[in-house]
C-alpha cells in the first residue's frame, strides 16, 4: 500500500509541476497572459504539497528520485499536450530516469 500512494503522490506532483510550468510557459512565451501564469504559479505551489505527503521522511531522497519522474512525464506532457515526438534516446533516457527512481525510493534497506 505505500509503494501504491508513493506512485501516485509522484503522479500528482508530475501533473502539477509540470501543468504549472506549462501554463507559465503558455502565459509568456505565448502571450496568454497574467491569468495563465497566475494559474501556473497556483499548480506549482499545489506541487510542493505532494512531496511532503511521501510516505519516506527524507526530502533528499524524494526530491532526487522525483526528477527521475519529472523527465519521464515531461515527455508525456509533451506528446499529449504540444504532440512532441520522442525519439528512441529521448525514451532510453527517460526508461533509465525511472529505474533510478525505483533504485532510489524502493531498494530495500535496513530499518
């Protein structure tokens, strides 16, 4: 059950993050403006939520292992949201990104 609410804490924190940067984005570098970038801003904050709800006490860790998910779900955003194609080294980097999301947050250590 911990392994299952960590996903989807990592989940949520990708959604929010990288959302919140992309409204930014949206706001300036397509001139949407402040309404966007203030949404951007609100979800980024929301994100900060979601890494202290691990379930694992250190913040190193959680952080270090959450790039791992932030670079695989970038590259999802981009193919759903903007249709960014993903060449095979853009997939091979995210694939080894997560196996050291796994390494880092699941390896069994001693209590």
């Amino acid at each position: 059950m911990m392994l299952l609410k960590s996903v989807v804490l990592f989940l949520g924190a990708a959604l929010f993050e990288i959302g919140g940067a992309w409204l930014v984005w949206q706001g300036v570098r397509e001139h949407r403006g402040w309404v966007w970038i203030g949404a951007g801003v609100v979800a980024l904050g929301i994100y900060g939520f979601f890494a202290s709800l691990q379930p694992d006490a250190s913040f190193g860790r959680i952080l270090a292992a959450y790039g791992g998910v932030f670079v695989a779900g970038s590259l999802a955003w981009g193919m759903v949201v903007d249709g960014f194609r993903p060449d095979r080294w853009d997939v091979t980097g995210a694939l080894i990104c997560l196996v050291g999301v796994a390494v880092i947050m699941y390896a069994p250590r001693p209590a």
